[in-house]
C-alpha cells in the first residue's frame, strides 16, 4: 500500500543533518519511505497516495531496543529481591529450564505485544535456549529482530551451581547448536530475523567456549550479544577465578568486534574502557535492569564518558525478570537521568543523544544503519507515532525533551516495513486479548512447576 502521512505536527528525521519538520509529512511506498517533507510540498507530489491525517503527532524513527530477554516475559515478578547469584541461579535459570516450547512461545508473544505498545520496532534478543520460538514470533509480530541461541558450558560457577532441572552441554554442542540456530533463521527466508550468537553470563562461560563462538563469529559473519560485568559480583568472580576483567576475557577469545553489543558494561576498569574504544564494539546499557537489580551500573558505570570517548553507547530494557517491563521510551529518561544525577551535571546526556541512542546509534551497531535508525528516503518504514495531545506531553516546545523527559511512554501508530503493527492504540499483529490471558495461566502454571511460585507472594497479607 502506498500512503501519504501528513500534518505530522513534528517529524524527528535523526538523519545526517538532524532535521526536525514541522507540519511535515512522510509518503511511504511499499516497505520503503518515499520522501519525507513539509506537507504542503508532498501533497502535491503525492496526490495520488491514500491520505493519512497525522495532526497531533509526533513521528520518529522506530526505536530499536537492544538487549531483550524475550521469553523471560512469564517470570515477571519472580526475581525480585535477589542478588546476581540468586538472579542468575536460583530464579532467571530456574525459569527457563521449566519453559517448554509452547511457553517460549506464549512468552515470546507477550513480550513482543509490549514491545509494540511501547513503540520498539527492532530489538536483540540476549539469547535462550529458545531462538527458533522467538523467531516465529518475530515473523507473526511484524517486528524486526535478532536472535540467538544461549551458549553455556560451565554449570558449576564461581557463583553456584547451575538448577538441576537445566540440561547441560559441551562447548562444543553449545557452539554446534547455536551455529544450527543461525542456519534455520537464515533458512526462514525473512530479512526481518537475523541471526547472532550469545554469551548471556561469562561466570558460566569458559575461555574455550568464549573462543570457539568467536570463531564462529568471524567464520559465519555473525554478531555476538555478551552479557558482561553486569554487577559487583560478577566483576570480582571473573578476577578471582580468571584473574582478569571479563572486558579483557573477551577481549582475549577476540570477541570483542565492531559487530559485537556488549550488554550492561556497568563495572568497566579504565583500561576497559581503552579496549571497548580501540574494538569499535557497541555497549548497551539496560538502566531499567540496573536500578531494579541494585546493580550500582547506572551509579559506577561510564556510560557517558564512553559517549564523550565516541563509544557507540546503545540502550536495552533488559528482561521482565530483571527490569519488570520491556519499555525502550522509559529507559530513555532513566539514563538521562541517572547520568545527570550521577555526574552532578545537567548539561550532560542532552534528549537528543538519548533519541539516537534507541535510533542511528543502535541501528549502527546491528549494521543496518543504511537501512533504519532515521526517516530518510530510501530507508525502511520502520516509524514510531507518540500523540502529543495529552496531559504528559501538553504544553510541546521542545518535542525531543518532552519524549525523552515528560511522556509516560505508549505509542499511539507503530509501523514496521511500511506495516501498522499498531493503529491508533490497536495492535493490529498480535491478537492482545488471546496472548494476555494465555500468558497468565502459562505463567501461574510455570512458577508452580519450577517452585518460584515462592518468591512471588506479597510481604502483605492477602484475604
């Protein structure tokens, strides 16, 4: 379908020149934006086109979430209250060895309706034992993605022991499957899924696993999603146990690559940070996780002086586990936030550094930024609407800071590939009604299975 959005009251196009159009329009052809303009130039060019009226909103580039637990999204509420080793071993592990297909897929679709609503677009999933469900999902969703399969081969850790319930493997299987993993994403046919390699928790990562995905990485072309010095904990495990940062672990098994997202960051050392710069890797920060988790990451991290070093900085929500909603616009004020609070500088981490970070920023560091990440021609039509007539956003001066500061989050219009994955507040890809109700009976069902039921009662009485 081609269609001509107009009197957008504010287009933020990111593009090179960072132009933001008022009155604008945007003609979309297919999969593909057409032109992006002023209103008045474009009716005229594209008279032809089905007229969409665009009046009390804002449009920018569809936002692109890079760290996201997916099929994490029954646990919400299991985790909290832990520390990393209980996060890890006790509850997010616990959770996913009772997961059975169906529920991977259940949880899939729950967390992709939340995406949607949020206004994300694109998001990099951190990695399971359960790629191809996220995948599938990816396909009915309409959202663009990239997935991994999760690669362990430690089970006794530094931190604890593995659950029981979680089946174990060789470095060897692990990389064999992850590699299987790539080909039947490749294999579906849709350029929508990519696929990648994970190394969600080095503490359960040994340096020949690190190496043999690395190889992997370089021989198959494929990006590599590492979770690493998330928290205190896992910064003193790596040196005690390796006797180096887990920055320098990968940096060894030569994993750290410009194709590499580098997931929390939040316990870098100084010559850390020289070697995230010298690798061209993107970090992405996940502050929602940081401050749920108490991890210190939003507190002691360097996120804004890896900014100022030219460090691609990227943001992600996280999990529903550990950050208890998938939100990508919400993590924008937290980071922006904290780096001013923190720093004791509110000049620092303006709201359009934020914007780029969930937009050109993390399109770069998925090597699409030719494709998505601003509204140009030529580009995909991967746009997020926000409705500006609303008490969060009214009175709009500046429409980049009352995104960033004064909006509670919630898209009004999402299209991906030129199609409305939400219309207005409707989700038009996911049947909302059916996935919510699923997911509360597959989540009940699943913390009675795995005991977490037991972490999820009230400190309050309940009658």
């Amino acid at each position: 379908m081609n269609r001509l959005i107009k009197n957008i009251d504010w287009i933020v196009t990111v593009d090179g020149r960072r132009r933001m159009i008022a009155d604008g329009a945007i003609a979309i052809r297919g999969d593909r934006i057409e032109a992006v303009g002023k209103s008045a130039e474009l009716e005229r060019n594209f008279a032809a086109y089905d007229v969409v009226n665009g009046r009390g909103l804002i449009a920018i580039p569809g936002m692109i979430d890079t760290n996201v637990a997916t099929v994490q999204q029954l646990g919400r509420g299991a985790a909290d209250f832990c520390d990393i080793p209980q996060f890890m071993l006790q509850r997010t592990l616990a959770y996913e060895a009772a997961l059975s297909p169906e529920d991977a897929l259940a949880a899939s679709r729950a967390c992709h309706l939340e995406m949607i609503r949020s206004g994300t677009t694109c998001f990099v999933d951190s990695g399971s034992r359960h790629p191809d469900a996220v995948a599938e999902v990816a396909i009915e969703s309409g959202l663009r993605a990239t997935v991994a399969r999760a690669c362990y081969d430690q089970f006794d850790t530094f931190m604890g022991a593995f659950p029981a319930s979680f089946a174990r493997e060789s470095a060897g299987e692990a990389v064999s499957r992850a590699a299987a993993c790539a080909d039947y994403v490749r294999r579906m046919g849709c350029d929508r899924i990519r696929p990648a390699l994970a190394l969600p928790w080095l503490a359960a990562s040994s340096d020949e696993l690190c190496r043999q995905v690395a190889d992997l990485a370089r021989t198959d072309a494929l990006p590599v999603i590492a979770a690493a010095v998330r928290s205190r904990d896992d910064a003193v495990a790596s040196r005690r146990q390796h006797s180096c940062t887990e920055i320098k672990r990968l940096q060894s098994a030569g994993l750290l690559m410009p194709t590499s997202i580098i997931a929390h960051a939040g316990w870098t050392s100084p010559e850390d940070l020289a070697d995230i710069k010298a690798s061209n890797a993107t970090v992405a920060c996940c502050p929602s996780a940081a401050f749920r988790l108490g991890t210190g990451a939003m507190e002691f991290g360097r996120y804004p002086e890896l900014l100022a070093f030219g460090v691609n900085v990227t943001l992600g929500s996280g999990s529903a586990m550990g950050s208890n909603y998938i939100d990508i616009a919400r993590q924008l004020y937290l980071f922006a936030g904290a780096s001013k609070s923190f720093r004791l500088d509110a000049t620092i981490v303006p709201p359009e550094t934020a914007l780029e970070m969930v937009t050109i920023r993390a399109a770069s560091a998925l090597g699409l930024a030719s494709e998505i990440g601003s509204l140009e021609a030529g580009k995909k039509a991967d746009i997020t609407f926000f409705n500006m007539i609303a008490a969060d956003w009214a009175p709009v001066i500046n429409p980049i800071a009352n995104l960033v500061f004064s909006c509670r989050g919630g898209a009004h219009t999402v299209i991906v590939d030129g199609r409305d994955l939400m219309t207005a507040g409707r989700v038009c890809s996911i049947d909302e009604d059916r996935v919510l109700h699923e997911s509360q009976l597959r989540a009940e069902a699943i913390a009675q299975r795995s005991g977490l039921d037991r972490f999820c009662t009230s400190r309050w009485a309940v009658s």
